[in-house]
C-alpha cells in the first residue's frame, strides 16, 4: 500500500520570505498523481498544486512550485513571497491511476507565517 | 458553481443518538467521497461512490456507520448509535471522473 510521510509537523516562514515543506512517499507504480491541499482555520481542504509522475517538468502555480523527484520519491512544496493567507496545514496527497480513487493523505504540515 | 455542500457545519450530540451528515456534490462529479478527520488520525477516506454505487467501504470503521447515495445530488453518512470515539470532522468530497477532489467545509461532530 502506498503511504505519504510529512516529516516536518510544523514551519514557520518570515512574511515575503520562501518556505519548503517536504513530502515523500512510497508507492511500487510508476504512474500517479501527487497533489498538494491546503487547510486553512476555516477547515475547508483547497487544492494548491497538482503533479502528474509522467511530467518531468515541475508544476508550478503562482508562487507556489513543487520540487519533484520521481526515484527518491519526493515531492516537496516551495512557498515564495509568503504570506498572511498562507498561514494553514498543508497535506501531500497520492492519488494511484490504477485505483482512481486511492487518494492518500500525508499527516500534514502546519505552517505559520510570522508578519 | 456551488462547490460541495455539507450540513451540519456543526453537531453535538449525546452518546447512543443517531448522526446524519449529509452532502451535495458538484453538478456533474460523478464520484463522492467520505473522511474523516482526526489528530491521532489525520484524513481517513471512509468510502467512496462512483454513478451513485458505493465501490469501497473498506474504511467504514464499524457497522455503526452507513453511507448512502440515493441520487447523483446528494449523500449522507448516518452512524447509529453514536459514540465519543466518533467526535471528528467529517469531509464529503467530489470529483470528476476521480481527478482532482473537491472538498466540502466538513462537519464538526462532537458525540458527549
């Protein structure tokens, strides 16, 4: 079974500064999904950042970018320019093309973002 | 376009009493999630239905627990009799054709 490991339980960034949450996981399929929600006090999960595992190209969105490693099994988040809103839990997610909808969820990271 | 709707944003409820937590998924999204939520936890996918027809309740953690999915509009998980270890948020979720999920708000269930 595939699983997703966040190291970091918490980060705390400087406002306008860059903050890197790490994710790896484990999977034995060589073609997946790895998505990147964000959970602000609010509760509700948002999509940040997707990421297909046949692109070698890194996704990016705005100020937010992953840093994709396929045969280390990384899949880290880059924050440039935090902000205010930033502040939140962020959850690595793996999502297997084989069972659609085997989406697995990583402990997450709580993030702060100091003004 | 509404995104995906849950109600109760909130329940309290006293140990033994039935819980229905109900959902509308995204015009269109023709697959429905349950999780759950807790710290010791984390997201605990519960069960999913794909046009309607529950295909993995694998999660569901007890008989106490049910989901239905009566039409493409609407869902709900009932957990009968309830009990404190239940207390959790519980997030209803939709996709199209299993991409990329959309969340609801959850719904904070506290059982006393």
């Amino acid at each position: 079974a595939q699983t997703v490991t966040q190291s970091q339980p918490e980060m705390s960034v400087q406002e306008a500064e860059t903050v890197t949450l790490s994710c790896t996981y484990d999977t034995s399929e060589s073609d997946y999904y790895l998505f990147w929600y964000k959970q602000p006090p609010s509760r509700q999960m948002i999509l940040v950042i997707r990421q297909e595992a046949y692109k070698q190209q890194n996704a990016t969105e705005n100020r937010f970018s992953v840093n994709f490693q396929k045969a280390a099994k990384s899949f880290s988040l880059k924050i440039s320019d935090s902000q205010l809103g930033d502040a939140a839990m962020y959850f690595c997610a793996y999502r297997s093309t084989y069972n659609n909808n085997d989406m697995r969820f990583g402990a997450g990271t709580r993030l702060t973002v100091k003004p | 376009d509404a995104g995906v709707i849950q109600s109760p944003r909130h329940e309290v409820t006293e140990m033994g009493q039935e819980v229905t937590l109900r959902c509308k998924p995204i015009s269109g999204h023709d697959y429905l999630f349950w999780y759950r939520q807790t710290m010791m936890r984390g997201l605990e996918l519960l069960i999913y239905f794909n046009n309607n027809v529950p295909i993995d309740d694998s999660g569901m953690p007890e008989d106490r627990f049910s989901a239905k999915m009566p039409n493409a509009s609407f869902s709900t998980l009932k957990i009968q009799p309830s009990e404190p270890r239940d207390s959790a948020v519980y997030f209803c979720a939709s996709s199209y054709r299993g991409w990329e999920l959309f969340f609801g708000e959850g719904s904070r269930l506290t059982v006393l």
